[in-house]
C-alpha cells in the first residue's frame, strides 16, 4: 500500500474495502487495519510517523511521551482493556447469559474481535450505517436495537442476509405502522430466487416517559399480530433497555424486566413464535451498563417457553469503563464479588497557558474529550523532567472547542509545558471523537492502536 502525499490530495490512496469473511487468522478483515497507512487523518500520533503501516509503527513500540506522539493524544491501556474484556465475558457465562455488546460504544472491529474472541455471541448496534461495518468487518449475528424504516436500508439487509447464509441480522419492532413499513420496503426481495429468509424481528418494550418500544402487553399482541401477518418477516422473541426507566432503582428496573419476561410468556403462550423452529431460540434481550446484575437476576427465572431462550445481555461501555459515570453506576459496586472493570481511557495533553495564579489551559477540549456526562478529571500531572505525581488541587470547570480552562487550588502547581492525565466519563462519547487510538503497557509503550469507524 503507498503512503499517501498530503501535497497531492489527488493521488490519495484509501485502504481496499474490506469483505466479510467471518474467520479468523490471515483472513479476518480487522486483521488488515494493520496495513493502513498512518497520515494527517490521525490526531496525537507521530508526525514523522507518516507514511507507515499502522503495523509498522506498532512494530517500533515507541514511548510516548518521547516517541513523538503530539498532543492532545488519548490512549487506551493494555492491561484494564484486556482485564474489561475478560470480565464481563466470564460474568455473562458464569450467569447463563448470551452476550452481544453494544458496538456503538468503540464502532472498533478489532474490539469487535476481541470481544468475540471471549465468548460475545454477536454484536449490538443502533442504526443500519453501523450494521455494515460490522458485516464488513465479519461479524456473522448483529442485534441492530431499533426499529428500521429506512427503505434503502432495509433492502441492503435483505441483500446481505441473501449473500450469506450464515448471517444473522435481528431488529427491533415497535409499531404497526414500522411493521407495515419494513414488509413493504422488503417485499420486492421476494419475488428473488432462491426466495429470501425473513428478517428476524423482536417486539421491543418501552417504559411511559421512557424512549421508543411499546407502552403496554396490548400494543405489544397488536404488533405481534401485524408481524405475523407480514411475509418478509419473523417474530423471535421481545427486548428493550432497562437503562430507561424513568427514575430507576433496582426495584423499577427489576420490575420492568419482570414485565418483558412476562410479554416474552405471553406471546409465546399466543403462538406468536410459530414460525422459529422447534430447536430454534426465542430472544429475551436487555442489559446496559449499569443493571446488568439484575438483568441476571431476572433472566434467571426466565419459565420454561417452547423453544429454547437466547437469553441476551447488550452491555457497551464495560470495554473502556470510566473515570465518572459508570465508575459510579457500574452494578461491580452493588455486587463486588462477582468481578470488577478498570478506567482504560487517558487523555494526555499539556499546559498551554498560566495567564492567572490559579488559571491554567490544556490543550485539549470538546474536540477530544467526552463532556456530557461529567467534565474531565485531572489525575496526573507529568513534568518536563519525566516525574509524574497525582493531580492534587488540579480541576477541569469548563471546556472550550480546543481548551480546558483548568483552576488550581492554593498550593497546586502546573508550569507551561507539564503533560496532564485526564480521566473521562461515558465513553460512548470518547471513541467518536478519535479514528485511531493509541494501546499503551503500563510502562507507556505503545503497542497497538485501535481504529474506529463512526
């Protein structure tokens, strides 16, 4: 692959677009993001690092904070990404979970990979864009939660299911207008040979107050009933997310996962999942990153239904963790000793300005730091020199595109020029703002990088 000439936009070369192919190894398109080449498009890396593979310069290990990376540079941990990964992974099997974590949160196929590799039954995503690049990058079962009624859309999921029998594609319904919608969008694949496979549905149920699915079992049966009418496609079982009542507490949240298990009873008991096959599962889906020891709980005590029960947990955020929101809601506080998560993302950048005695400005702002859910939080301080203390009376109050305004307490010191460790807070929020994401050892090696597609 030629690295690219920033003085001759129009020579550009972009990286051949990946296929799925669902393996492993040599073949597995992720793998290929190593062959990228590294350009102006990636903020914080090293500038005379242009013109490398993404392999290549993971190859040289360079240090980071004398390796040449600019700041602001956000960075990943090695270590609390890989203690994450296995966490969550053995708390879903160790409670008789399925797990496909919410994609949306890193949009990073390696991740993807990664959290396949320990046991994720598929991928959850939002919206259709997000679906392709999971096929893209061969994740065979998507759980795409969210009700589509995007005709183009929809007619590419109707072709990817065609050119890939092993494909799983399911989707949110919650109205019989969305219902109406998809079978007609859909119904022009049916005239193909071979005839196409139905496209898996699952009733999604809401909360008053709450955001989308339905308010009540009687909406619920009426949707059941329009999809059973709609030739393109197939009930399989009933989700939601519990993360949208109103007000939640483990008793609201246990009582609406009592209420989707009990919906999932009584369409099972109406026949409405006659069209799965004896040995086929009926889907019971929920779980965000702040409830899933009760999603367990509850789903544990799933009754016996006609056919087996898929019994699927959609966490996201749990693969970075935080320094904030969910450091504060993650269920590892309620139940310890059933596993623990790690903060594994830092955001270094560096003092700019001291133009007051208890004022100072990083250089890294709302461009590259989550701030909807909790402002950054200082908590290391890295001199010129190379000594690094904690970030006692250094506080992030306000940030602007490209500055942090920072105040000091009496006492604190920060000089122009001192690297400042940032922890963040939602990282759904993170990830978006950065296509290539430095993975750094404890010692501050960079071995790998981590690509997103948002």
């Amino acid at each position: 692959m030629a690295a690219e000439h920033p003085e001759h936009p129009e020579h550009l070369q972009r990286p051949e677009s990946p296929r799925h192919t669902g393996g492993p190894g040599h073949a597995d398109p992720a793998a290929r993001l190593a062959d990228e080449v590294v350009d102006h498009r990636f903020k914080g890396l090293p500038p005379d690092a242009a013109g490398l593979t993404v392999g290549e310069l993971a190859a040289e290990r360079r240090p980071l904070f004398t390796g040449g990376f600019t700041t602001p540079v956000l960075t990943l941990a090695a270590g609390a990404l890989e203690h994450n990964l296995r966490q969550l992974g053995a708390y879903a099997a160790r409670h008789g979970l399925a797990f496909a974590p919410h994609g949306k949160t890193s949009m990073s196929p390696q991740l993807f990979r990664r959290q396949l590799d320990h046991g994720a039954w598929g991928i959850t995503v939002a919206v259709p864009s997000q679906v392709r690049v999971c096929r893209a990058f061969g994740v065979r079962r998507v759980f795409l939660a969210n009700e589509v009624v995007d005709a183009a859309a929809l007619r590419w999921i109707a072709a990817e299911l065609a050119a890939d029998p092993e494909a799983v594609i399911v989707c949110y319904v919650d109205s019989v207008r969305g219902v109406e919608l998809m079978d007609a969008a859909l119904a022009p694949a049916r005239g193909a040979s071979p005839a196409p496979r139905p496209l898996d549905v699952v009733v999604e149920l809401g909360v008053p107050g709450g955001r989308t699915g339905v308010r009540t079992a009687g909406e619920a049966a009426r949707v059941a009933q329009a999809v059973a009418e709609a030739p393109s496609l197939r009930l399989a079982g009933v989700a939601g997310y519990e993360g949208e009542v109103p007000d939640a507490d483990a008793g609201r949240v246990r009582a609406w996962l009592e209420d989707l298990v009990a919906l999932a009873a009584d369409l099972d008991a109406a026949g409405r999942f006659a069209a799965l096959g004896p040995e086929e599962e009926i889907v019971v889906s929920a779980g965000g990153s702040a409830w899933f020891d009760v999603v367990a709980e509850v789903f544990g005590r799933v009754p016996e239904l006609s056919r087996p029960v898929l019994r699927l947990l959609r966490s996201g955020a749990y693969v970075s963790h935080d320094d904030g929101h969910y450091h504060r809601t993650t269920p590892f506080n309620r139940v310890p000793g059933q596993g623990s998560l790690l903060p594994a993302f830092r955001l270094w950048a560096q003092v700019v300005s001291r133009p007051e005695p208890h004022l100072a400005f990083l250089n890294a702002g709302k461009r590259d730091a989550s701030y909807d859910l909790d402002l950054p939080q200082p908590v290391a301080v890295r001199t010129a020199g190379g000594a690094e203390r904690a970030a006692d009376g250094v506080e992030v109050v306000k940030l602007a595109d490209q500055h942090a305004f920072v105040r000091l307490a009496p006492g604190a010191e920060l000089e122009v020029g001192d690297w400042v460790a940032l922890g963040l807070s939602h990282p759904c929020t993170v990830f978006d703002r950065w296509q290539l994401i430095p993975v750094a050892e404890a010692d501050g090696t960079v071995t790998d990088f981590v690509r997103t597609f948002f």
